[in-house]
C-alpha cells in the first residue's frame, strides 16, 4: 500500500511534538535571564598561596616559567589522584570532558566534586554534548548546587535520541565535530591532562572493556595556559548552561542523586575503606613530597572552540597550532621519536615527515592499536595504508595485544589485569629523549580537522626519559611487526598466558569477518574516520 507524501511528512513529524528543545547558541534569546553563579571574582586569588602550592613551593620558587610533571600510567592510580585533589582544593576545580559514562566510578568522582563544593570550592564543568549522551546525567544534576555550575557544549537543539541522526544530517559541519579536550585544573596551580575520559573503563582495569591510557599531572606555570584555554571554552557561544536543559532542573533527580551518594558510601564498607586509604595514601604522599615529579618548561596548546563552526573546505584547510607545533618538533629531531598512539593515521604530511626521520637515521618506534585490539576499526583500516610504508623504511611498528597484561599497573603495585578486551587510548610522543608531548590529540586527520584537541608539550630529559620507558614497556605487551622482501608482514609476540613466542602472517586474534569488515571500512573517505 502506497503512503500518500502528506501521511508520510506527518509520520515522520511525529517524534517533534512534544520533543524539548535547547539553545545551541547563548546568543538565543532564552539565555537572557542567565546569571553565572561563578564568575571572574572567584578566581582572584593568588594560587601560589594555595595549600597544593606550599607543598612545593622551593621548587616552584626556581623560575616564572618552571613546572612539575609526574606520569599517571594506570587507572587506578588515576581515580585516586582526581579524588585526591579533589579534596586538597580550597578555591576551585575545573573540569572539561569529552565522555562522562554515568557509571559507579563517575558517580564517585563527581562525588568528590559535589563535597568540595559543600566546603566553599567553586567547581565549573563543561562537557561535550554527544560525550554526555544523557539529558539527565547525574553531572548534569550537579548544577543546581550553588558553588558548582554546569555547561555543555555543543549542543543538540532537539533532545529525542531518535532526533539525532536527522539532526546531523542536517548541520552535519557542526555536530561532526566534538570538544575531545581533556582538563582536570584544581586551583588553577595544578592540573592534569592526556587521554582518559571519565567513565570506569578509564579507571578500573577490572571492567571488559579496558582502555590502556596516561595522564600527567602538572603544577606550576603551566596551569595559568590551561585555566585560560578552559576559559575559552567556558565563555564561548556554544557552551550551554545545564539550567537550559528541562531534565538537568529535577528535584526529584537531585534527590534522588543525594540518596545514590549515600548508597556508594553504604554500599560496601570494606570497598569505601580502600578507595579512602587509597585517597588518603595519595594525598599524604604529595604533601610529603613524595611525588616523582620532573621539573622543566612547558607549554599548553588547545584548538580555539570556533574550530567546530569553520566550513568544511576551513576545516580541511585548517592548521592549527597544535599541527603546526607538531611539524615543527618533527622537523627538529635528530636521534629518535618514540609513538604512542591509539589512532594512527599520519596522512602523507605525516608520513613524509616519519620517512625524513628515518631516512636520517632517526630512530621511530611507534606503538598502536591491533585490530583485534582497537575499538575503531575505520581508523585501523587506513592506517595499514601507511603501516607498510613505514616498515620499508625502518621504522620500528608495534601493535598492541587483546589481551595485554598491564605491566604499569603491576609497577605501582596493583594486581595484574586479567585477560580481557584490552585497547590502547594514549597519545603520546617523545622527540630526542628532550620534549614530551601528551594530551588529547589523537594522529588521524579527525583530531587534526575536526574535533578541538589539547595538549601539553614538556621539556625536561628526566620526564621525556620516564614517559619514552612508559612506551617501550608497552612494545612489550604488543605484536612486533616486520615486513618481508615481498611485502608481507609478520605478528610476532608472546601473548599473558603463553609459553613462547608465536608468529602469524594476518592479524592475531581476529576472525575473518572482523578482517573482512576491515576491508570494507576502507572505503570510507580517509578524513571521515
């Protein structure tokens, strides 16, 4: 039976009736009631008379300029310094995210936030709209305490999830593009960035489905560059105030969010215990100066938040300075770059200047996801495009296992992971064992076009040396890959439960369907994936 076009433009109408709508821009005419709860005279203070900054305060004493840097490998290790500082803060905490997962491990750090906030610290938290996903996420609640606020950038105007493919057919420049930065800034003297969202997959390396990550947390000069980056951000016409969302104003939500606060504290005493011995360990550990810290110069680099309204021909002409920084470290190596990278797609910018390196005798060691491991199979499907290449000319390639035991874990003494889906999720670079690089950006043209990125470029050969080890311990977990006279590559490795090394001529722990999936995601436009 054939639907006559009115019956049809009526169906497809129906999901708008009733839809609830928000601003994608503060220049709406909705926000003109909006008052900031926490604006510019709450952060005048002086940070170096913070509690965190007394601690070091001799080394901090050293130079306008000087930072501290101290990796963070693992996840648990990760949880416990966020809640850590969360509880050292007496002036303000800010948080800017791409993807907030609502779990228990979620629901405990935002707990931490909501009892900074009871004591007087003024916390602000920006999140991507996509990366939320959740009208009424229990963060999203949060913005009706009086000393936290609560935007999203970004935004959807129609709030049906069935909504949302429609929509971004429609302005597909814009929502194509996320906020992928990653800020955590506890009084604007310390801070921490890199790779990890905020979700339990970050962080407890017992869930399924565990992302192999690193941050580094910062004190010192570099925090003022990251403070202004989030201002940015927090101040541009795309953040939206949670108060705009229908849902995020429940009573009855946040009511029931106090309750659920209760019951994480109720729910396991033993559990709670730990995680505050840990905490409480974390904190006594940094007040005794007990933090392995580097200290250097550095810089902070962020795309400005206009990068997500730029056309597509702006976009795919756009340089950065994060790309542009990029280049110019590259081009300044003379010994060796050490890779860790989640998503490697280097485009053939990227691979001229790798093939340059290696040409010159510069060592390239590069570690990234295997397809059995990685989570995006369309970027795995154009990086063998430039995989092979590399091979031929030099570069050492490793591709991280399924299953991989998490040596960094096992360093600071937590207990070995076990077997599971195991994803790599740095982004990290070290050039002439001199400068860091570690943030948000991943090394595929979505990073470099699309989404806005951060990240924080260090000096100091004490740091570059622990984060190029940190890489070199993760070759060990990984398939090293070689290349034949005719082109055909070799997996050779020894998986967490194996006796001797083994070696296989197509990718290791993938069935056919996966590597024919693989094939078909090649098709897709390189700048797309």
């Amino acid at each position: 039976m054939l639907i006559s076009a009115k019956v049809y433009w009526c169906l497809l109408a129906l999901p708008l009736i009733g839809c609830a709508t928000v601003p994608t821009s503060t220049q709406d005419t909705r926000l003109n009631g909006y008052i900031p709860k926490i604006t510019d005279a709450d952060f005048d203070y002086d940070p170096m008379q913070t509690p965190i900054a007394k601690c070091y305060a001799t080394e901090l004493s050293r130079g306008k300029y000087i930072s501290g840097a101290t990796l963070i490998e693992d996840g648990t290790s990760a949880f416990t310094v966020r809640g850590a500082f969360a509880r050292m803060a007496t002036k303000t905490i800010d948080l800017q995210t791409y993807i907030y997962s609502n779990d228990l491990t979620s629901k405990v750090l935002i707990g931490e936030l909501k009892n900074a906030a009871d004591r007087g610290v003024k916390v602000r938290i920006l999140l991507d709209d996509y990366g939320t996903k959740s009208d009424v996420a229990d963060v999203m609640l949060l913005n009706q305490h009086p000393n936290i606020e609560v935007k999203v950038f970004n935004t959807v105007r129609r709030r049906s999830k069935l909504l949302f493919m429609p929509q971004l057919f429609m302005d597909f420049n814009r929502l194509n593009s996320r906020m992928h930065n990653k800020l955590f800034i506890v009084d604007n003297i310390a801070y921490i960035t890199g790779g990890r969202n905020i979700g339990s997959n970050y962080f407890v390396p017992e869930t399924s489905a565990n992302f192999s990550d690193t941050d580094v947390l910062f004190i010192g000069a570099m925090t003022k560059y990251a403070t202004k980056s989030f201002n940015e951000y927090w101040n541009h016409k795309l953040s939206i105030p949670a108060s705009m969302f229908p849902k995020a104003k429940s009573k009855h939500a946040i009511k029931k969010l106090e309750k659920k606060f209760a019951e994480i504290q109720n729910r396991s005493a033993e559990d709670t215990r730990i995680y505050n011995t840990s905490v409480m360990m974390t904190e006594r550990a940094f007040k005794q100066k007990n933090f392995d810290f580097s200290w250097g110069r550095g810089t902070f680099l962020a795309d400005p938040p206009s990068k997500v309204e730029m056309t597509m021909r702006e976009k795919e002409e756009y340089r950065g300075e994060i790309v542009k920084k990029l280049q110019d470290l590259w081009s300044k190596t003379r010994k060796s770059v050490y890779i860790s990278a989640a998503y490697f797609v280097p485009g053939m910018g990227g691979l001229e200047h790798l093939r340059n390196e290696t040409g010159t005798g510069v060592k390239v060691t590069i570690v990234t996801n295997s397809l059995s491991s990685t989570n995006a199979t369309s970027v795995y499907a154009k990086w063998e495009k430039y995989r092979t290449e590399l091979l031929k000319s030099g570069a050492d390639i490793y591709e991280f296992m399924l299953s991989a035991e998490n040596l960094r874990a096992k360093k600071h003494g937590r207990a070995r992971q076990a077997p599971g889906f195991s994803v790599l999720h740095s982004k990290s670079i070290v050039f002439d064992d001199k400068i860091s690089w570690i943030g948000s950006f991943n090394l595929d043209p979505r990073s470099a076009y699309f989404n806005t990125e951060n990240v924080a470029i260090f000096e100091s050969a004490d740091f570059a040396r622990k984060l190029r080890d940190m890489i070199v311990d993760d070759t060990k977990t990984s398939w090293h890959l070689t290349i034949d006279k005719n082109d055909n590559i070799k997996w050779t490795g020894k998986r967490l439960l194996d006796t001797e090394a083994h070696t296989y001529s197509h990718s290791p722990d993938t069935n056919i369907f996966r590597r024919i999936w693989k094939n078909i995601c090649k098709l897709m436009p390189e700048k797309f994936v």
